[in-house]
C-alpha cells in the first residue's frame, strides 16, 4: 500500500469495483447456467439415443438368433432326411 490516507472516496471507489466485478461474475454465471441447460439438454436426448439404439440392437439380435436356429432345424433334416 502506498502512504496515502484512506478517505471514504477511496473506500468507495473500491466498493463500486467490488460490486462492478460482481456484477459481471453474476453475467457470467448466469450465461455459464444457460450452457449447462443446453449441455444438459443434449446429453438427454443422446442418452435417449443411445437407449434406442440398444433396444434395436437387442431385437436384431433376437431377430439374428431366430433365424440361426431355423437355418439350424433345416441343415438337420437336410442331413438326417426320415
């Protein structure tokens, strides 16, 4: 600090900078909450996405069993005809 004496224009003058650099915090932290909104938001749906995903690829492979199993019954008639 220097030798100056501290007046009240000095202490309000570092008031007012304190409260303008919070001010602009609180901009800031309202804009840093409307991306996490969005961030949020996205993150949803791609779990959603992925979760239909999923269940498309469990019924294909349902789909794929079934169909490995008729194949199967056929080569074995075809190999042991009656």
């Amino acid at each position: 600090m220097t030798d100056q004496p501290i007046t009240l224009e000095f202490l309000a003058r570092q008031q007012q900078r304190l409260l303008d650099e919070m001010g602009s915090m609180r901009d800031e932290m309202g804009t840093m909450r409307d991306d996490m909104q969005v961030l949020t938001a996205m993150v949803m749906r791609l779990d959603g996405t992925v979760g239909l995903v999923l269940t498309e690829l469990r019924t294909m492979h349902s789909q794929h069993q079934r169909l490995a199993n008729r194949v199967r019954r056929l080569e074995e008639r075809h190999d042991n005809p009656t």
